[in-house]
C-alpha cells in the first residue's frame, strides 16, 4: 500500500509539472512561427531534403541530425509541431530531474517538486518558442538528465538486470546528450555529485567515498571518455567556437591569465544565472505582459504554493531521517551551477540575457536545487511560502512576456512577407535584399533570404551543394559603407551554406515602423517615410527595382510558414498600386486607389499617398490633389518629396505642375 501511495504522489508530481509548464509555455504556442536560425534550416530541409542537414552540421555538431532529421520527418516545416515537441521534451526532463531528486532525498518529496518546478520554469532560458533550432537543445536536456537518473537507478538496484538495463540506457542517453551540444558536458560534474552524495552518507574520508561512488557507477565513466576521445583525437570543427585547439589557444600562450579570465567569467554568469535570470529578462520583457498574463501567474502560484504546503504538512517522519539535506542540496546546487557555466567560459563565451541565455540551461539545475534548499531553511512557513510563490510569479511572468514577444514577432515577420508577396511576383534570381523589420531583429543575412527563397525559390539551386537563388546582406554601418563604395560579390560559406552577396545587385524592403506599410525603394525615385532610419536614407538611391520581375506570376507564400493572408487592409491596395504603378498601368492605381477610399481605408504613413498622387497627376486630376494636399502638407518632409516626384514626371499638364507648386512646394 506504501508503494502504490508513493506512486500516486509521484504521479500527481508529475502532472503539477506539466501543469505548470503548460501554462508557461503554451498559451500562444500556436502563434509562434520561424524565427532566427529557423529560417536557413527550413529552407534547407524544404529545397534540398532532411538529409541536407549531414552537410549544415558537420562543421561543428553533427550529431544533430540525430534529432534533426527525425523531426523534420515527423514535422515537416509545421513550426507548431515543433514547438510541441520542445515542450514535450522539457516536461520529459523535468519530470525526470524530480524522479533523480525523489531518489536522492527520498523523505523530501516537497522540496523534489520545487525544484523541478524552478527548473521548468526557470527564467534565465527564453529560447523556447525558438523551438526548431532548440530542438536539439531540449531533446539534449531530456537525454541528459534521463541519463543521470538512470544512472542513479543503477547504482541503487539490487537486481542485476535493472541495474545493467539502467547503465546501458544511461550510457545510450549520455552519448545523445553530448551528441548535441558539447558544452552540456557540465552534467558529468551533476551526475558524479550525485553518486558520490549517496555514497558519502555510508561515512569514510573523502578519498573512500570517492572510490565507492566510482566503483557503484563506473559504466557511466564511458559516457565522458568516449564522446572526449571522439571530440579530442578524431573530430576536426570547422567552426571556430567549437574548435578545441583554436580555443584554447590563448591557454597555452598565457595560461596563468586565462585561468584567471575564465575563473573572472564563471563568478560573473554564476552570479546572472542564480540571481539576475529573475531579475532582468523580465525587466526587458515589462512592455509585453498582458493582463490575463499577470493574473494566470498570481493564481496558478497562489494554487500551487497551497498544494505544497498541504503535501508538506503530509510530509512523513522520513523526513528526519535525512538532516542533512539542506546543506547536502545547497553544496550540490551551487557546485552544479558553478560546473556548468565553466565549459563556456573555456570557449569564451559567457550568459548574457536573452542573446545567450541558452548557455545558463546546464546551470539553471543547480540553480533551482539551490534556490529551494535555500528556502527550505526558512523557519517560518509563511515568508518560505511567500519566497517560493515570488520565484514562480517572476518566472511565469517572464515566459509569458517572452512568449507575447515572441508571437509578436511573428506577425510582425509574417506580414512583412506577405506584403512582399502582393508587391513583388517574382524576383530576379542572384538578387542581394537588404530588409528592414519594424519591431524584429535582423542579426543574420539569412533573417531576410531565408523567407524570401522560401517564397520565390523553395525548390533545390545547385546539384552541387546548398545555395538559395536569393542573398542578403544584414542593415548595418558596415553594409552601408559596402554600397556606398559600390563594392564587389562577397563569397561566403557559413555551415556549408554558399551565398554570393552583391553590394551592386541590391533591393531595399523597409517597413520602417508598425504602422507603415513595406516600402520597396526605387532608386531612381526614392520615396522614404518621415520615420525612415538614416542608413536607408543613405543607400536608397543605390536600390534597383530592375530586379523585380513584374510580368511574372505572382508567388503565394506558403500558408504553413506565413500563416493564412491578411485581411486585404490599406497595405494590400498599396502594395497593388504601386506595383502597379512600376508596371506604367496608372488606371490600374487609380481604380485600387478608389477601391480601398471607398472602404474609408488611408494610410498611416503619409509617403504611401505618392503612387496615387502621381496616378492623378497623370491624369490631370487637380482636384483631387488639391483633396489631398492637407495630408500631405502636414510633414513638410514628405510634401518635399511629392513636390519633386510630380514635377520631374513626364507629360503632365501645366495646370498640374502650378497646382503641386502652389500647394505641395511652398517654402
């Protein structure tokens, strides 16, 4: 009867878990999208098959594509299956952190759930919804601390062949872990604390204990050995973070400083990871939280807590046959955390929130043992609980903050794409794009060629290796100086990925602000927004709409990776007009032109009035630019450049260029 009530305790454990978890994680999992390294990964699967990713992470991880191919198999390019999968993997590994820490301190059960709560939930990770290119980084998670439990498993089994079953599956794991990502291997300090901490209580020095747990685990010795012995003597990275002789370069010529540089860098992401992971993600995150966001975490904390302190209460007499178990959680907490932050730092990396906040996921298993032993030492039961319910809150406010980011994010993506789309048939293969999203980061050239090859190119460019029809080059100082000085086609090869840039061969696609439309930039008659950032003021005029093939069939961006097309707002006229408008077919603007002021449709960003401005001075139309001219007029900015567009057009009567003079070009 003990056993089958030990069961359901642990059972009902589990399902407080993924309660919890859910409600951090999955309340607008269906609006997350593609998003950073997603985008080349995706097109890489679609255009040239699963297989492909052998040859994307064979410069630095390539047993990734034990993962890898097997979810794009499975999901295909659904972003919402993967981000199911991401989160069936965290759960998968919290649940068996608590069944390890269930077997470590048997008569703790309370503390066991708190802290495989905190680790859940903790706040220092904000890559979930991220979840294509995580994949690997949860599924790694899950297989290490499945690992570390079956090994735990093995060493306390009495029967012989659970205890061989349980090394063989914690070996198997083990290797998987590490397959994915080489800096995980802070888990072996996590898994030997853990033997040695069960065998340390049958009393001996320190040198005894140390033999006991080696002899009690030593199967699980391979899983280190092997896997270094692969990375150390056989393995060449071609990628220069995860190159072990380039990194440690700097260790051989000066080793006395590098130790001190690394030991400087453990203590500064040892103090982010266990004190500021609570502190600034959310501080950065305060504009996304959401009312029912606020009230989602102060209830489900609130239930929670109560719950913990109703099995609390319950908690036994077995309890105090473990007195040790505040300080054996507190040295066993801050000695893991401290372990998994000093393999980044020996490669020179360091957590930083929320770049690198995926380098605080080994660490964040101490942190949580840590945090609730910590608590736990709290005589009052009260201020334990009021402590415990604080951490909760912040974390759940930071995931739910993280996620209304995130699923922002992508609409800001998707629309921007979708009015590409309306505005652009086809484009000219070997065209550099430089794009700017409103409100999204564009770190990395393939933010921008990845959705654009995925609409106009999805299909396979070379027999020979990966290359995308469509490049780009990221909006930054250096691109700029790049156009300005008319340089040259820049090669490069990143993961085996080849594309050929053109700082010659450019076209501008900027949506300066939330409330603009996407505007691509004519060269030859640049048209920028009052809101327009500086640098694309500055390389405009280098950007040729030659490149945009309008006689061609329009292509329809795949409704599984933009989502289903927008309601046909003002944007969609707009883009209408003014591809029509690059095709000579005014009639065409002014008939879109009627059809969306007939819906009371307008823009928000007064350059977007230029293409119809221009439809009715083409047709003689004075009237309706005198209509319009309040509009305009009220940014002097804007009334400059529809003053100038109109009066260098062609053929246009002198009643219209006396009419835009007086109204549009006044000093």
């Amino acid at each position: 009867m003990k056993d089958v009530s030990r069961k359901q305790d642990h059972l009902l454990s589990i399902l407080v878990l993924l309660i919890v978890s859910g409600l951090a994680y999955l309340p607008l999992l269906g609006k997350f999208g593609y998003t950073n390294d997603d985008w080349y990964l995706m097109y890489v699967a679609s255009a040239y098959g699963p297989n492909a990713f052998t040859d994307i992470f064979s410069v630095d991880r390539p047993g990734r594509v034990l993962v890898m191919i097997p979810a794009y198999e499975l999901f295909g390019a659904n972003p919402l299956l993967y981000n199911l999968s991401a989160f069936f993997f965290r759960v998968l590994g919290g649940s068996a952190l608590l069944s390890l820490l269930r077997r470590l301190w048997p008569g703790r059960p309370v503390p066991a759930i708190g802290m495989s709560l905190l680790f859940l939930v903790y706040p220092g990770f904000l890559s979930m919804p991220n979840a294509i290119d995580y994949q690997s980084h949860v599924v790694g998670l899950a297989a290490a601390l499945l690992s570390i439990w079956l090994t735990v498993k093995a060493v306390q089994s009495e029967r012989l062949p659970e205890k061989i079953i349980s090394h063989v599956g914690a070996i198997l794991f083990g290797w998987l872990y590490l397959s994915q990502m080489e800096w995980y291997i802070g888990f072996e300090f996590f898994r030997w604390a853990c033997v040695f901490l069960l065998f340390s209580r049958h009393g001996g020095t320190f040198f005894q204990k140390g033999i006991r747990a080696i002899r009690g685990a030593y199967p699980s010795l391979l899983v280190p050995a092997v896997f270094l012995v692969w990375r150390l003597l056989f393995f060449s990275s071609e990628r220069g973070a995860t190159d072990v002789d380039l990194q440690f370069e700097l260790f051989k010529l000066y080793p006395v400083q590098t130790l001190y540089h690394w030991s400087i860098q453990v203590l500064q992401d040892l103090y982010d990871v266990l004190l500021a992971a609570w502190v600034i993600p959310l501080s950065r995150l305060l504009d996304y939280i959401e009312w029912w966001g606020l009230t989602l975490a102060l209830i489900m904390s609130g239930v929670i807590v109560f719950l913990l302190l109703k099995l609390d209460t319950a908690e036994g007499p077995a309890a105090s046959e473990q007195p040790n178990f505040p300080r054996e959680a507190l040295w066993l907490g801050i000695l893991t955390a401290i372990a998994g932050l000093v393999p980044i730092a020996m490669v020179n990396r360091e957590v930083a929130f929320p770049s690198f906040s995926r380098y605080a996921i080994v660490s964040s298993v101490g942190v949580a043992i840590f945090l609730v032993a910590l608590v736990s030492m709290i005589r009052r039961q009260a201020l334990r609980s009021a402590v415990f319910a604080l951490f909760l809150i912040l974390a759940m406010l930071t995931h739910h903050a993280n996620s209304v980011k995130s699923a922002q994010e992508t609409a800001i993506v998707r629309n921007f794409w979708w009015q590409v789309a309306w505005r652009i048939p086809q484009l000219e293969a070997r065209t550099t794009l430089i794009g700017n999203y409103p409100g999204a980061p564009t770190e990395e050239d393939y933010f921008i060629w990845g959705p654009a090859n995925l609409i106009y190119y999805p299909e396979s460019q070379s027999a020979t290796g990966i290359q995308p029809a469509v490049f780009a080059a990221i909006l930054n100082k250096e691109t700029v100086a790049k156009v300005v000085a008319r340089e040259r086609q820049e090669f490069d090869n990143r993961k085996n990925i080849i594309t050929y840039k053109n700082y010659r061969n450019i076209l501008i696609l900027s949506q300066p602000t939330m409330e603009s439309c996407v505007h691509v930039i004519d060269g030859l008659q640049p048209e920028f927004s009052q809101s327009e950032s500086e640098s694309i003021r500055t390389i405009g005029p280098y950007s040729e709409i030659e490149h945009i093939l309008v006689e061609e069939t329009p292509h329809t961006p795949p409704a599984l990776v933009f989502g289903p097309e927008p309601e046909h707002g003002w944007c969609y006229y707009y883009q209408m007009a003014d591809l029509a408008r690059q095709r000579g077919d005014w009639e065409q603007v002014l008939q879109l032109g009627e059809e969306a002021f007939g819906k009371n449709l307008s823009p928000s960003d007064s350059i977007e009035w230029i293409p119809f401005l221009q439809a009715y001075a083409q047709r003689g139309d004075v009237a309706q630019l005198q209509a319009r001219a309040p509009q305009i007029t009220a940014s002097p900015y804007i009334a400059h450049q529809a003053c100038q567009i109109i009066q260098a057009m062609p053929e246009v009567t002198n009643s219209v260029k006396q009419t835009v003079t007086s109204l549009y070009c006044a000093e």
